[in-house]
DNA sequence: GTGAAGTTATGACGATCGTCATAATCGAAA
DNA sequence: TTTCGATTATGACGATCGTCATAACTTCAC
C-alpha cells in the first residue's frame, strides 16, 4: 500500500489550489490543511512543492476525466456536457463559489519559487512541465468530447472545435461563476452549449 | 497632471497579473519592471497592493472595453466578438504566449498578503472586493455584447446567455492557449462562435 | 530666496516561504 | 529481541514579502 499520507497530501494540495491559487498553496497549509506531518514532505516529494502540484495536477485531471469518460460512453456526447458541467456547479456550490479549478489555476498563474531560484530568473523549466501537464489535462478532457461526438457522426474537424468550446468555455465559466459568488453563468452557458451541441448532431 | 509614475506602476502590476498571477505579482517587481520609484508606492497607492492590484483590474477592464464598446457599435456583434478575440490573440502572441488575462487571474487566484493578516486568516473583505471588480469587468464585457447583439435583434434571455458564452469562452480559451502555447484553440473557438451568433441573428 | 507641499530614497520590521539536516520514532523481517 | 529501513519531528537557513518611518530631494507659489 502506498503512503495513505502522500495521497491525502496530493488531494489537499489540489484542493487548497483551487481556491486560492498555485502561489498561495503554501506546503504549510497542505500539511495544516490535511493533518498530515511535514516532515513526510520531502520523502514522499523528493523534488519538493514543484512535485506535489505536479501530482495535485494529474490528480486533479483524473478526478474529471474518470466521471466524465464513464457518463460519455454510457450517454453520449450532450450527457458527458451536462456531467461535465453538473461536476464543476458541484465543486462551486459545495465550496459556497470559493472552489474552482485547480488545473486553470496552473494555466493561469506562474509557479514562482524563492527558494530553489537563487539568481531571481524564474525557473522555466519548472514552469514549462507545468503548462505541460495543465496543456495534458484539457487535451484529455477534450479528447473525451471529441471521441463521443466522432462516435454520433461530427466530421473531425468539427468535433475538435467543439471539444475545445466546451472545455474552454466551462473552464472559464467556472472562473466567472466565483467572481460572481453565483451558478447563473454556468446554467446560461450550459444552455448555450447544449443547443450547438444537439444542432451540430442533428446535421 | 496625475503623476505619470502611478499610471505606469497600474499598468505594469496588470501587465505582470497577466504574466504570474496576482500573487507572483510583488511591488518590488512592479517597481523594478516600471522603473518607478519603490519610495512612491506608499504615497500614489495608500491602501497599499490591495489598491495597487484593485487599479491593475479597472485598467485591464477599460483597456479591452474601450476598443470593444467602439467596434461593437459601428460594426455590430461579430465584428465585436472577432475584435475581442483578436485583442487576446495580440496578447498572446506578442508575449510569446506568457501574457493572459489578469482579470482571470483574480477570478481564479485568493489573494493573500502576510503582511496585513497577522492572525492567519485571510482577510475576506479584501479578496471579495477583488472578486466585485473582476466580476465587474466581466459584467461590462458581457453589457457591451448583450447590447450588440439586442440591437441586432436578439431576444433578452438569449442575448444574455449568449453574451455569457462569448465571454467565458474566450476566458477560457485565453488560458489554455497559454498552457499549449498556441494560438490553436483560439481560433478554433473563433469560428465556432461565429456559427452561433450567426445562426442566432440570422432567426 | 523661503517655505510648504508633493515626491522619492533608504533601511528596517515582522512575517512567511521552501528546503534541508538531524534526530527521533515506528514496523516488520531476522 | 535486535536490527535496519521507512517514516516522522523539529528547528534552522536564507530568501522574499508588504509595510512603515524617517529623511532627503523637487517644485513652485509667494
């Protein structure tokens, strides 16, 4: 069995990233956050708070990717839309709109680390494996949407460009909905792309 | 004349918002990237970077409505949308796809300052006041399409909704594009917004 | 030229950060 | 039970952070 604390921390990690960010996710936190010792840190995470947002990164991807892969190949495309939506209004309302997304935090910010870059140039590397694994996760959840609507006729290229504005304008969505300390943006959009969605299946 | 100094530290912090995220984003680097005076912060800015960060967001939100309200009004609502999606276009490929949106950035991001929250806490009337502005900024946005497109003869409701849409989804897209590194999922979100408000006008 | 008000320069303060080194503790094979 | 590796406890290190206090420097009306 494999450290039940490294998995409580990769959870919480994702967690507290998607309320208030990469930057602000402190290792402190994490471990205050989920009861976890800190001195387990740097064994579990040899290569440190770079690692665990790594990992909270995947975790994150999966978490999605595992619902909304089942609820697509049992329902179909318009299904695997309102599951992916209802996913997001869920992790909205239960978090009373502080929660978001974790994996458009990444997408979002720059990982800044004062520790490991002495000559004050941000690591790029680092950054750039980031942006890799965010850039992953939304290829994933894409190729999800994109197989289900090839698979109800679209034409190829079509249905890339549709994976992409459901992805895309759910994430933003979400983002949206936190400002606003509101679910109404993600009903109108959820609206929206249910009827460009059933028209372009219709054809 | 409002000092010079203080418009270019505004514009310098929502420059380095769009690029690191709000907390990456430290006066010291505002100061060093503007070359402005670090002794002139607590002066132009007396609330401190609460009111540094506040600025950065109405100024990032009057840089995109001002060309999108003028091209909106003479040249409709797909002219509009393709102007939005241009600017970030610009946005992006200019700064090599480092630069977003820094609003995103605050709708996504908890602000955090160690300095002013002594009991650990975050202050919570703070971070809400920066969620009141970037939600504020996106409601212009959303305004300036809604009118567009009720002028062209949309019904409310659906104006509204696909007002949302168009806005979240170029969000979203703005994001992704900058952990893929492309222009791609732009352009492809593009053309499939294009397709809806057509189709909708064309009703 | 003399003030006064508007700016800027500079260094300090307390706090948190990620990381690391060291020591203590635990678990299970021998 | 002893022993050894995996795990945890704890405190320190260097760095950056936002803020503040104080002093110096401008600018310009008078």
């Amino acid at each position: 069995m494999t450290s039940d604390t490294r998995a409580k921390m990769v959870a919480g990690a994702a967690d507290l990233m998607s309320r208030r960010g990469v930057n602000a996710t402190s290792m402190r936190e994490v471990v205050r956050h989920t009861a976890t010792p800190r001195g387990s840190i740097s064994h579990h995470f040899p290569r440190g708070k770079q690692q665990l947002i790594e990992d909270a990164v995947v975790f994150a991807g999966r978490q999605v990717s595992g619902p909304l892969e089942h609820l697509v190949q049992s329902r179909g495309a318009i299904a695997g839309l309102r599951t992916f939506i209802a996913l997001w209004r869920q992790t909205l309302e239960k978090s009373k709109f502080q929660a978001g997304c974790p994996v458009l935090a990444v997408a979002v910010e720059q990982y800044v680390n004062d520790a490991t870059e002495k000559d004050g140039a941000p690591d790029e590397a680092a950054q750039q494996h980031l942006l890799d694994l965010a850039d992953g996760v939304f290829a994933d959840w894409q190729r999800i949407m994109f197989t289900a609507l090839r698979r109800e006729g679209v034409a190829p290229a079509r249905a890339r460009r549709l994976a992409a504005l459901v992805i895309a304008s759910t994430e933003g969505t979400v983002a949206m909905c936190r400002a606003a300390r509101s679910a109404q943006p993600l009903e109108d959009v959820r609206q929206e792309l249910e009827l460009v969605l059933s028209s372009a299946l219709a054809k």
